[in-house]
C-alpha cells in the first residue's frame, strides 16, 4: 500500500483473514462469499468472485468485530483472472 492511501484512512485496519457472507443492496437473497484481507472501524479489504462497481452496497451477514453490517464499494481491481479485490467503506 503506497504511504499517501495509508494517510488518507482514517483508522489503521488490521489482517483479518475469514471467509465473509454478503448480499447486494438493494435486497437479494442471493449470498456471495469473500476473503477479508483486513479489517478497521471504518472499512474492510475483500477479495472477491463477482465484478462490483464503486458505490455499489453490500449487506455483510457474517459475523465481523464492527457495529456495521452494511459497506459501500470504494475500488475494485482484478488481481487475476475472476478473482477481485475490493476495497469498502462502512456506511449508516
């Protein structure tokens, strides 16, 4: 992670390495799965299976050591081929 992304958060994430259940907002039934890479009060890092866009909103049903369960998409890249990571920001 480049030292001016490292500025711009606002709370340290720490490796949080668990497999994490999520379905797309608005209301899908559908549940998908990640890997956290890491975690922080104000966001997580996930590598995911499905493409997202940025300010797409996820429902998080896993359990994670936050208050939140509901996340926005901040970045996606692709690290290979159908394997993703993204990047996500805690909302209300």
């Amino acid at each position: 992670m480049s030292a001016e992304r490292a500025e711009r958060r606002r709370d340290v994430r720490q490796p949080y390495p668990r497999v994490i259940e999520y379905s797309l907002i608005p209301a899908s039934d559908e549940k998908l799965k990640g890997v956290a890479v890491n975690i922080s009060n104000s966001g997580l890092a996930l590598y995911i299976f499905s493409h997202l866009i940025r300010g797409q909103e996820i429902h998080i049903r896993s359990f994670i050591p936050v208050d939140y369960r509901k996340a926005s998409v901040r970045w996606v890249r692709e690290i290979d081929e159908g394997i993703l990571q993204a990047g996500f920001m805690f909302v209300g």
